[in-house]
C-alpha cells in the first residue's frame, strides 16, 4: 500500500512544507505546479520546475521540507475515511506492507499526525538511497523480499504507483483520493480503480474471495 493520498490526506502538508522551503531560497513555485507532480519525491522534479537550481539546493530543500512538516504541517494530515476500518479487516486475510517514498523520520511523523499505528502494516518499505522510488519497482521487490512472498496487489493513489507495480509485475488497484483523475489513472491501465481504500475489503472479498 502507498502512504500519501492512499491511506491519508497529507498533500497540503507536503505542499506548504515544500512552498515554505522553496521560498527560502529565493524562488517560488505554485502550489498546482507541485500537486501535478505529487507522488514522486521532488528532488526528482525540483530541477524541471526550477530549471537553474543547483544540486546542494535541491538537498537543502528537502532537508527544509522536512523541518517544515515536523514543526508546522503536521496538523494538516489526516486518515482517509474508513482507512482503519479498511486496514483491520484486510489484516485477518493478508499481510500488509507500507510501500512509500517517503523517508523514515517523515512516515513516522504523517502516521502520527493521522493517528495510524505503524503496528498495523506487517513491514514498511520507506525511501532510502539504495532503493529508486516509485514508479520504479524497487520499493515493491524489497517488500516482496522481506516477506518472502510474491505480492497479490499493489494499492495506490497515482501513476506512479500503477507503473512501479506493473514493472514488478504485481497487479494494482488504483483509488480515487488523490490528484490524479480517474482518466489518467486509466491509461496506465491499473486492475482495479475505487473511489477509495474504503471500497477496497468488500471488492476483495467478492473478486478474490480466500474462503
């Protein structure tokens, strides 16, 4: 499962972080330009919208964007509506990964601030130096390595998320609460799309029934 918009609203706080950070350093990107490329980690996009920034700005950037979550956003982030519930029923049939790009220190910050236990997922995969992040499949593999199983699906808000696991051949469900339509979620051609993560235990249970 991806985290941002999957499981939580926290795109305002990665937003405004951001926003903030960007702005301390002298330049300024809207707040539409960014949401467009909401779901990869912005060290991979900063350049294109900022076409002159130089690389130790783009690290301090982030290293601002978080400092900036953890002592202003975090109290724009919040569950998805009948995440928990969500959550708990897929537990008694399957084992759940934390799939993110985000880093450590930022998913245990958004897990608070939206009132999720990191207990509930059997393992979270976070975004470190020697994985690429989504849409690659890195974070996918890892998870599947951990478990030591072949992944039956991976959930997401973005395209991202739909081309990471059709390159680790995982089939993925698609939902509706991010910022990508439901007509570019479906060009990438993703199994399943729901409006959300609440909709995602009764489509299991009638499409791939356990029992």
């Amino acid at each position: 499962m991806d985290l941002d918009e999957t499981l939580i609203n926290s795109a305002n706080a990665h937003i405004i972080a951001y926003r903030k950070a960007i702005k301390k350093h002298g330049y300024d990107v809207s707040r539409k330009k960014l949401l467009k490329k909401f779901g990869v980690p912005a060290e991979l996009y900063i350049k294109d919208l900022i076409p002159n920034i130089t690389d130790s700005e783009i690290e301090s950037i982030g290293k601002l964007h978080d400092n900036y979550l953890q002592s202003t956003s975090k109290k724009y982030v919040s569950k998805i509506r009948g995440c928990l519930s969500a959550i708990k029923r897929l537990k008694k049939s399957y084992r759940l990964a934390l799939v993110t790009n985000c880093n450590k220190r930022n998913v245990d910050l958004l897990l608070k601030g939206a009132r999720l236990n990191p207990k509930l997922f059997d393992i979270i995969v976070y975004n470190k130096e020697h994985l690429k992040p989504k849409p690659f499949p890195d974070e996918i593999i890892k998870a599947e390595h951990l478990l030591k199983l072949k992944a039956d699906f991976m959930v997401g808000d973005t395209t991202y998320d739909i081309i990471a696991a059709r390159r680790a051949k995982v089939p993925c469900i698609a939902v509706l609460t991010g910022h990508h339509s439901r007509t570019k979620l479906k060009k990438e051609k993703p199994y399943a799309i729901l409006k959300s993560i609440k909709y995602l235990p009764d489509f299991l249970d009638a499409t791939h029934p356990l029992s």
